[in-house]
C-alpha cells in the first residue's frame, strides 16, 4: 500500500510540475506576442508622428506660398494704380478733344459673353470693387489683357442672365443701389442669376437677389435696356478672360 501511495504522489507531483512548465511557456509566448505588439505599436506611433511633422512643414509651406501670392497680388493692384492716376493726370493736363465724347474711345469695352455681344464703359465695370470686372478693368488699363482681333474681351460664361449683372453695375456705377427684378422671374432663375453673380464676386446684387422676394420688391419689363446683340464672328475659347487670384 505504502508503494502505492508513493507511485500515486510521484505520479501527481510530475504531473503538476509537467502543468506549471506549460503555464510558464505559456506565459512567455503571451509575454513574446505583447513585446511584439508594443513594438509595433511604438513603430506605428514613430511614423505618425513623422507625418504629422512632414504635414506641418506642408502646412507652413502653403502659408508662406498663399502670403506670397497675396503680396504678389498687392504689388500688381498697387502698380495698376499708380499707373491709373497717372494716367488721369496726363489725361487731367490735356485738353479734351471736342470730337471724343466721354463715354466714346478707350473708355467704352465690348464684352463676348458666351457668344453675344455686350457694350459698356470700364466704369460701369469697376462700379464694384475687387469684383471679377473690377480687375478686369485695371487689368485693361494696366495693359495686360488685350482683347481679340475683332476688340473684344471673350468671358466663357452663359450670357442669358448678363444683362442684369451689367445693369446693376451700371446703377452702382451712377449712385444708384437698387435692382429691379422681372415680374416672371421663377426662384429657377434667381438661382441662377445667383451662381453667375457667385462667379462675378458681385456681393450687393447677391444681398439683393435674396432680398427680391420680399413685397417691397420691384419689377421692371423683362425687355430692359442691354439686350445682348448676337455675335456671329465669336469663336470659342479666345481671349479668355481669367479670374482674379482669392484675396
């Protein structure tokens, strides 16, 4: 019995030894796996910090670039100035000619909006300033935008709503500061009217195409001044005229 007893305690103290042996190499393939996980967690958490850095510098980069393209822009604006008032006072110290109206020569500008043909005067187009016009007309008057063969400045844009655009400037460029809106004018429309003065940078006739269904709002006879002329001659694509860099 007694040997018995001593095989059976043999047995089980073997048998415990064999299951903390396991349990140990069990442990330290778990402690191998979780080293391995830190380490690449650890390697994960470099190369993120590497973008984050190399994104900053991008960031910075970007920056400096957009100032200088904003200095750039004030450079132009100020030489296209300065060449405007020198231009008035060479212009102020002549005499008039008689046969020259003030709305005639240099001063008038046909635009080829989409194919039709529109009449109107450099200040009708700078009646709102840092608009799309507004640098176009100093961009004319700085000399570099020249217009086609047949003296037109081509604007790949829809001509259906332009007169409207055109007309607006035409009242801010006399004082004026109201818009009136054709009584069939479908909310369709407005909305496009709004994309294209969107286009323009025209933000007062933007505040008051919003305002226009209001009561207090006007209408005139759809067939108002500035009805486009059709322009037979206009080709596509020619003397496209770019916008103005974002301020």
């Amino acid at each position: 019995a007694r040997s018995l007893i001593n095989g059976a305690v043999a047995a089980f103290e073997d048998a415990v030894k064999s299951a903390a042996e396991n349990i140990l190499r069990a442990i330290e393939a778990e402690s191998d796996l979780l080293q391995q996980a830190r380490e690449t967690l650890n390697s994960e958490k470099e190369s993120l910090e590497k973008e984050h850095i190399q994104l900053k510098r991008d960031k910075d980069d970007l920056q400096k670039e957009r100032d200088e393209l904003s200095r750039i822009r004030e450079d132009i604006l100020r030489e296209a100035e300065a060449m405007n008032s020198s231009k008035a006072a060479r212009t102020a110290n002549q005499k008039p000619k008689p046969s020259k109206s003030p709305s005639s020569g240099q001063n008038r500008v046909k635009l080829n909006v989409g194919g039709q043909t529109f009449v109107t005067t450099k200040s009708t187009l700078m009646a709102e300033k840092d608009s799309f016009f507004y640098f176009m007309a100093l961009s004319i008057d700085a000399l570099l935008l020249a217009p086609d063969k047949d003296g037109e400045f081509f604007i790949d844009r829809s001509p259906r709503f332009f007169d409207h655009i055109l007309n607006h400037l035409r009242a801010l460029s006399t004082g004026q500061h109201e818009h009136l809106i054709p009584a069939d004018f479908s909310d369709e429309d407005r909305h496009q009217l709004l994309i294209e003065v969107d286009y323009y940078r025209i933000p007062s006739l933007a505040e008051l195409l919003c305002d226009a269904g209001s009561p207090q709002a006007h209408s005139v006879d759809p067939s108002a001044p500035s009805t486009p002329q059709p322009n037979s001659s206009s080709q596509p694509l020619r003397h496209a005229v770019p916008s103005p860099p974002p301020s």
